[in-house]
C-alpha cells in the first residue's frame, strides 16, 4: 500500500523539479566568458606607466561611510570617523589622493566581487551561488596581464583569491587564509599584517603588485553589525595599517584600497541595496600627482551621489572602473572583457585633458572589440536588442570636432551605453525554456488538482483507485520521454537553447498530467471553491511589488483569516463541549500567531514603516533582551504544553512519557543554551580571555543537542513508535476481564507528534532565539488548529447524524468515529500559511541578505563542509520543513483504530474470526493512510500554487525595474518552498505514517498487510 502512494507523491514531486528546471534554465541565465585576452604588440593599447608597482588593500565590507568626511546625521560612534586617514590625505593633498563611494554591482559577495575588480566584468543573478563553490577565473585579468608582462603578485589574505587565481602569484609571496570563519575577528587580518608588512620594508620591493585582502570588518559586521564595540576597535586598526603603509610607501608605488562591498545596517551584505552596493574606494599616490593641472576635468564627466542620511554629495564611480584606471597607470593592456570607464581625474594631466582623452580612447577601442566578439559568439544574439544604440554611439566617436569636451562626451557616453547594454543582456530570457516550464507548472498543478479530487471520491476505496491512476500517469509519463526523444530529433535545429533533454523534461511530465487529468476530472464544487480564495489572493499578490514587499505582514493577516470559517463554527456546534473547544483553541492559535508577528526583520524597500524585532536593533544582530529571559523558560515549557495538548486525549503515555521529557526537553535546553553562550561570546561578556572555552562549551553543546533529538529521539521512536497504555479492571463475577486502552483515541496522532518532535529539535537547535520562541508558538498554534479541526469535525458528524432517519446511531462511539467526515482542503490552508509565517517570524526574508550565516558554525568552529551548509539550511528552511512534516497530523489527530461494523453481505462474512477482526481493523488502516496522503497532496498543492504565481509574475514582469531585486528573489524563494513542502511530505507519509500504522496494526491484531 504504501509503494502506491509514495509514487503519487514522488511523481508530484517529478513534476515540480521538471517545471522548476526548465522555468529556471530560460529565466535565469548565465554570462558567456571569452577566453579572448588583450595583446599589445604596437603599443598603442597601453600609456606610458606613471607608477612601477602597486598595492592593493581590500577591506572586505569597507562601506563608503566608513571613510567619508561627511557621515551620516548622527554619526555613529563605532563606525564613523574612525578610519581617518583617507579622508586627511584627501585634503591636505587633493592633487595626489582621490576618494570615492564606488557602486559594487551586485549580488554583493566576495567572490563576485573579486572577479569584477580583476576582469572588468559583470556578474549574473544566478553567480551568487558560485560564492561557496568557486572556480578559476579563464577570463582575461590584471593579474593574468601583469603574468604576460613578467611581473611579479604577491597575496596575503581572504583565500577564495586562491580558488579563482591559484597559478597567478609567487609562491613564496602567497599567505592565504581561511575566509569563512565569522567567528575569528583576527587572525586573517594579523596574518596580513604579517606578511604585508616584511615586503613594503624590503629595500628590493621583490613585488610588482601587492594584493591584501582584510576580512575584519566584514566578521565584526556578521557576527555583531556595525554598531558594537568591536567594529570600532577594527576600523582603529585599520587606520593604523594604512597609515604605517603610507609612511613605508616609495614614489614609484600607487597605493588603492576599498571594499568589495558594504553592508547593511544589521553588517550582512549580499543583495542590492544602497548600502551593500556602496563601497569606499580610496586611490594614492605619494610620488607624482596624478593631476597636475588647475582646471578640472569638465563636470560632465563627475557623477555626483547622495549618500543615505547625507545633505553633502559625493564623487561616484563604478567600482570596476578601477580596472581600466589601475591597468593603464601601471602600463598594462585593459583586460579584453573590461566593461569600467576610466577615472577622469587620474589622468587629469593638464588643463586639456590630453592623458585622459588618450585613456578614454584606448578604454572605449577595448570595450568595443569586445563586444565585437560577443556579437560574433555563440550568445551573440543576446545584443539585439541593444545593438543599434551601441553602433550610433560608437558613429559618435569616430566623428571628429574640434572641441575637446565633445570627445571626452562622446567617447564617455560610449562606455555608458555599452555598460547599459550589457547590465540589460545579462538578465536576457529564454522565452521559449521558461513557457515550457510554465505549461509543466500549469498542468501539473491541474492534475494535482485531479489526484486530490480522486482520492477524496474514493473514500476508503482509494488503494484501488490508485492502482488504476498510477498505472496511467506511469504509461503517459514513458509516452511522454519517446514523444520527447523524436521532437528533439526533429526540432533541435530550430530551437538553440534547448537540449535533448529539456524536450523529455517538458513532455514526460506534461503528457502524464494530462492523462491524469482526463483519467480522473477535477471536480467543481462549491466546498472546493469555499476553500480556495485565500490561496488565490495569496497567488495573485505576487504580481505586486508592493504586496511582494509586505508578504510577511500580509501572511498573518491570511493566516487568520483562513480559519474564521471554522471558528464561526464554535457558535452553532451542537454541544456545547464543541463550541468551548473551537472558540477556545481558535483565540489560542490566533494570539500565537499574532505573537509570532512581533518578530520581524526588514527588508530595505520596508523603510521607515517596519522596525527590527528579530534583534536587539536594526545595527546589532544579538537577541532582544526579553528574548535572552525567556529562551531557556520556553525550552523547559514547550514539552510541557505538547504534554497537555496530549492529555487531552489521555495519550500523553507510551513513548511520549520517555520522549518529552527525557529527549526534547534536554535538546530545547541545549539549544537554547548554545545561542546564549554565542551571545555571551560575541558580546565580550566574560572577556577575550574566555572565548575559546566558550567555543568548546558552544560546539560540544550544539552537538549534544542534535545529537540528542536526532539519533536519540529517532532510535526510542523507531523501536516503540506508540503512546499507549494498558489499564486492566478487576473481572465481574461472570463476565470477563476489562482492559482499557489508555490514549486510543488518539493511538495514531500522538507518535506522529513524537516523530514530528524529532524533526522539531534539530530545527530549534539551528535557530537562534528569537525563532526558539517563535517555533514555540508555532508549535502551540499547530496544536490548537489541530484540535479546531479535530472538534469542527465532531460537530460536522454530530450534524450529520442527526440529518439521518437513524440519529441513535451517535449512541455507538465506534460508529460514530468510523463515520468522521474527511479532511478538507480548508483544513490544510493554516497550515500551509502557518509554514511561511513561520519562516518570515524566524528572521528570514525572500532576500540573499537574510541568511543568517552564524548557523554555519553550530556545529563547527570553523567553515567545514558539508555540516556548515547543512545548519544554514536547517536555520533557513527548517521552521518551514516543520509544518510540511505536519501536514499528515491533520489526518492523524484524534483517529483511533476503530473496528468496521459496517454490516457485511451473508456471502461475503468470512468464517474464520481472526479473518473477520483483520478486516475490521484494515478499514481504520486504510483511513487514516488515505486521508494522510490527501493532506500531503493538498500541502504540496498550496506552495505549488504560489510557486506558479511567482514564476508567472517574474515571467510577465521580467522587464519590471524590480524583477532582479523582487520578483527574481521571490521565485526562487517560491523554488525552495516547493521542495521543502515536498521533501516533508515524503518523509511525513513514506515513514511516520508507514511505521505507525504498522505497529497500531500489530498491536490490535492486524496482520502486515
């Protein structure tokens, strides 16, 4: 039984991953990279060097802020003027240094980053998932550049250099150091300092260019934000490094330091706001001056910012324009894929401006022979769009004039266009790729739809039905791969792009769900219409940017509002049991939800209206004080609550009696505790001197607690997976012993909430306190709608009965129970939408920025694969795992293995006794599997549902000035739900049901059916 509808649930599944790989290969493209490198045999692509060598100090995270003499109103006193040392130079000698807020394109990692400063070029949305994967550079480089000229690197720092430049320095000039470990605030940056220092004294200068990568300030900004402490000890730090530099500089060295990116207010980095894409950039020379002339370059050619909560504008650059300015001052070629425009003001020689034209025109040749190239590539079709209006403005600079400030436009306005062009190619689509996997979405949520509806029809005949429909979708799914092989045969020619295997993926899937489809009807009704608006308001949403925006605000609001059906149910109940129950337990969920919504984190387009909950401040990522009161209460009290809500139905016995209290609430503790310790540790609150201890304490403890719940409470669950007890009567002269079963109301919702609970420690250990609690209520909240929906169900039977000629029947329990009405998809909307409320409570959004990266060393003090990835998805998706894994309780709770006295035909009354009790006890088997596999499917159907509407959206609105910053993010935020919703479904039906039911079927006879 439980291979059938592990495979409905599986090709669910296969549907899904189709529909999301071909959507996603056509929306989210990558950039072609030309192996093509600038030569330079006639000279004319190179100036004559102004400087021998030069030395380039990256200070990750360095935000523009952090330097400018004109911070932000008020300033801060951690983090504004500190670093002092740009800004004095600037302006006792502004012929010799230039300071600029330099825009890093993002997505705003390291890794990207570092391949933009090098090459010149730009990154794609999807380069972001290179940053813990990355791969050597083959595009041309400074570095590969310096190489060809015979010069020397040297590099100390951040290693991921290493991973994309690991044959480009000298051997005996390469300190690299490990780049993940947030944690250590030090050790990469003394290792700098070390290795930094030793070759700026060397009299020789063994060095032609010097990389220097500190990672300081970016830890202090993961691990505390920007405004602690620590922060301003690092920038006084670095202060103190530049300006021992400068004082060992030569004349013949130039000296540039920046930051790769900046960070947010809270000192993460990796989206596209203001202040993750600002970065300083700081350019020195102390020998010659880089201008040497009293008339300025023409202000067209300055672009001007205002940085946020300033009223002084600021010099603004693109941060790769770096590139083409550094390679021309050493005396290299600009490398081939270069798309930066060179600094006016560095080569601003006399008052002409001739250095700089000459610059600019070798910058211009350079950008248009690559795009020459690109035209002519495989990808080339991507510059059609934009391909006129970067030929008329190429026409625009081979016209001559006599007024030099026409050609600097000119040329300058050339390098804009390109750089425009190719920001737009690089979010190019594949129309074609991204409808067939529309269609697939489509229909395989039709035919979702269609298994829902066919096995709610076949009730408890539903292992047939399901033998007659799988049989189907498995002939029109293998009809489907052959209909693919031929039309990628036929058509491959005439569709580039699409790839024999795209054409399986597209018709395997979409010929099975229409076969599905007609095989079983979607029915109409208006029960399944009732259900349903909730799920389309949520869908149609995201065709807003605003209401993309507030989905975290908008999620409690449908979230209540989903169960007020139920809850108007709690006035006209027929007993008043019922009503106190439904009206009680619907006030409970709906006071946890509003809880949970006190818990926020703000995304940057929330400005002024949304305040950080989540942590202490928007600037400090530490735990609210409040939080740190009530992590460990709520550890010792949430296996109390479990324990009451099982009471209810006396089914807190068996192995919840050992689980609870001996395996979770040890595991909540130590949970709760290691998050403590980590805040006690960043917060300095013992003294440096006692952070290594409480790293040891903090990692053994995380451990335990995994360890605890996952392997302890898994092995207890396995081998007794019942929370029953037996209570035996004295016998009454004449008649037999009595045996009560204590907790069989509920013999098989009550090990489900115990192996649930497995799944519920290891995510509350991966969670940093503020999600603790919120998990908490969380759980309370799936208790409290698991017992409306338990209660709106008697009073729907109770109704039901009295409907019928034959009421007395209510007299008879087993009649009654084996009569309870069927799961309804408004019994699965709540906790669906409980799902993402959840994962918007526990501190995440739909942005990159949102990861919360100290997960990765629960476990590990320093970045080890593949435990470090496991505990940031585990603290990203892992509160929304838990409600997926949840869904079969709505099918569960309250059910008992009643016996079938349904009366049998003369013919069919088997002789054999034990024949005739197994068949009594397969009924309620089958029931309770039916019905949990409806729930998984309703589940999986609602984020299928939303997955839809997100791809539709970012497909119609992939023009949308929003689309890489809104629509793009939500789509693959909608990807991760889809999976995580299936991924607990599978896990929740193929082994916490199967294994239940095996043993409550043993128990009370039943054979291993």
């Amino acid at each position: 039984m439980s291979s059938k509808r592990l495979v409905l649930l599986f090709w669910i599944f296969f549907i899904h991953t189709a529909g999301i790989y071909l959507f996603t290969r056509g929306f989210l493209l990558t950039r072609l990279s030309l192996p093509d490198y600038t030569t330079c045999s006639d000279q004319k692509c190179i100036l004559e060097p102004t400087h021998k060598r030069a030395v380039l100090l990256i200070i990750d995270s360095l935000r523009f802020d952090f330097v400018t003499p004109d911070p932000p109103n008020p300033p801060s006193r951690y983090h504004h003027n500190i670093l002092t040392l740009p800004r004095e130079l600037t302006a006792s000698r502004p012929k010799h240094s230039y300071l600029f807020n330099a825009y890093a394109d993002p997505p705003t990692t390291t890794l990207q980053r570092i391949k933009g400063l090098t090459t010149g070029s730009l990154p794609t949305f999807v380069d972001v998932g290179n940053n813990f994967g990355a791969s050597s550079i083959a595009e041309d480089s400074i570095l590969k550049q310096l190489h060809v000229a015979g010069k020397k690197s040297a590099f100390m720092g951040d290693d991921t250099w290493m991973s994309v430049f690991p044959d480009s320095f000298e051997p005996n000039m390469t300190f690299p150091y490990d780049s993940f470990n947030v944690e250590d605030l030090h050790t990469v940056d003394e290792g700098v300092i070390e290795h930094l220092f030793p070759l700026l004294e060397d009299p020789n200068k063994s060095f032609d260019f010097l990389i220097g990568h500190f990672l300081g300030v970016d830890h202090v900004g993961h691990r505390v934000g920007p405004d602690h402490p620590s922060m301003k000890a690092k920038l006084s730090q670095m202060n103190d490094v530049l300006t021992r530099v400068v004082d060992l500089l030569d004349d013949d060295t130039l000296l540039v330091v920046l930051g790769d990116h900046g960070m947010d207010r809270s000192g993460d980095h990796g989206g596209d706001s203001v202040l993750e894409t600002s970065a300083a950039l700081w350019v020195y020379s102390k020998g010659p001056a880089f201008s040497q002339a009293r008339v300025p370059p023409p202000s067209g050619l300055l672009r001007y910012t205002y940085f946020p909560g300033t009223t002084v504008r600021h010099r603004n650059i693109q941060q790769i324009d770096i590139l083409p300015t550094l390679s021309l001052l050493l005396g290299l070629p600009i490398p081939y894929n270069n798309l930066g425009t060179v600094i006016p003001e560095l080569f601003w020689r006399d008052s002409k401006g001739t250095g700089y034209s000459r610059a600019l025109e070798i910058n211009s040749v350079q950008i248009k022979t690559y795009l020459d190239t690109y035209r002519s590539s495989p990808s080339g079709g991507e510059l059609d769009h934009s391909w006129q209006s970067i030929e008329a403005a190429w026409a625009a600079t081979r016209a001559t004039s006599s007024i030099q400030d026409s050609n600097f436009i000119k040329f300058s306005n050339f390098n804009w266009v390109a750089l425009g062009a190719c920001r737009s190619m690089w979010a190019q689509f594949n129309p074609l790729l991204m409808g067939l996997g529309l269609a697939v979405l489509g229909m395989g949520l039709l035919a979702t739809w269609s298994a829902w509806s066919g096995l709610k029809e076949a009730e408890n005949d539903w292992y047939d039905w399901l033998d007659m429909y799988l049989g189907r979708l498995l002939r029109g799914m293998a009809g489907g791969a052959i209909i693919g092989v031929v039309a990628s045969l036929l058509f491959s020619s005439y569709t580039p792009g699409i790839d024999p295997l795209d054409y399986t993926l597209f018709f395997a899937p979409l010929l099975s769900s229409i076969v599905g489809i007609i095989s079983s009807p979607p029915k109409i009704s208006f029960q399944s219409l009732s259900s349903t608006p909730i799920l389309i308001l949520h869908t149609f949403a995201f065709f807003s940017n605003s209401f993309t925006f507030w989905e975290d605000r908008i999620a409690p609001f449908l979230l209540i509002s989903s169960i007020v059906p139920s809850a108007l149910v709690g006035f006209t109940a027929p007993v008043a049991r019922l009503r106190y129950r439904i009206l009680g337990f619907s006030l409970l969920f709906a006071v946890c939800v509003r809880a949970m919504a006190i818990s926020t984190v703000c995304r940057e387009e929330q400005g002024p209206y949304c305040h950080v909950t989540f942590y202490a401040s928007s600037s400090v990522p530490s735990p609210p004080l409040l939080v740190l009161v009530l992590a460990i209460p709520a550890a010792l009290g949430l296996p109390y609550a479990m324990t009451c809500f099982l009471r209810i139905s006396r089914s807190d016995v068996g192995v919840a009696r050992s689980f609870l209290p001996l395996i979770l609430q040890p595991s909540l503790i130590a949970g709760a505790t290691v998050w403590t310790l980590e805040w006690a540790d960043s917060a300095g609150i013992l003294g440096q001197e006692w952070a290594p201890l409480l790293r040891i304490i903090r990692t053994g403890t995380a451990r335990m607690a995994l360890s605890v719940a996952l392997f302890g409470g898994g092995f207890l669950w396995w081998a007794v997976p019942i929370c029953l007890d037996f209570e035996a009567r004295e016998a009454v002269p004449g008649q037999n012993r009595q045996v009560n079963v204590i907790g069989y109301a509920n013999a098989f919702g009550s090990p489900y909430l115990i192996f649930w609970g497995i799944g519920l420690g290891v995510v509350y250990a991966a969670t940093q306190l503020t999600g603790q609690i919120v998990i908490g209520l969380a759980t309370i909240a799936l208790l409290s709608w698991l017992e409306v929906v338990d209660s709106v169900r008697d009073a729907r039977s109770i109704e039901a009965q009295f409907a019928k000629a034959t009421p007395s029947a209510l007299l008879n329990a087993e009649a009654s129970a084996t009569t309870s009405p069927p799961i309804r998809f408004s019994d699965i909307v709540p906790v669906a939408l409980l799902g993402i409320h959840v994962f918007f409570s526990t501190g995440h959004q739909s942005t990159i920025s949102s990861i919360q990266w100290k997960s990765a060393f629960l476990v590990t003090a320093k970045l080890v694969y593949p435990w470090s990835a496991v505990t940031v998805v585990l603290n990203s998706l892992g509160p929304s795992f838990l409600m997926a894994l949840a869904a079969p309780l709505l099918a569960l709770w309250n059910r008992a293995p009643v016996m079938n006295i349904t009366p049998q035909a003369p013919q069919e009354k088997p002789k054999d006794k034990d024949t005739q009790v197994e068949q009594q006890l397969v009924a309620a088997d089958i029931q309770v599997k039916g019905e949990s596999t409806l729930a998984g499917v309703g589940y999986m159907a609602y984020y299928a549902t939303l997955l839809l509407g997100t791809a539709v959206s970012a497909a119609i609105l992939r023009r949308h000035l929003m689309v890489w910053k809104v629509f793009a993010p939500r789509f693959m935020a909608g990807v991760l739900g889809v999976v995580v919703a299936d991924v607990g479904v599978l896990l929740g039906v193929g082994i916490g049901v199967e294994r239940i039911t095996f043993r409550v079927g043993r128990m009370f006879g039943k054979g291993d059916n």
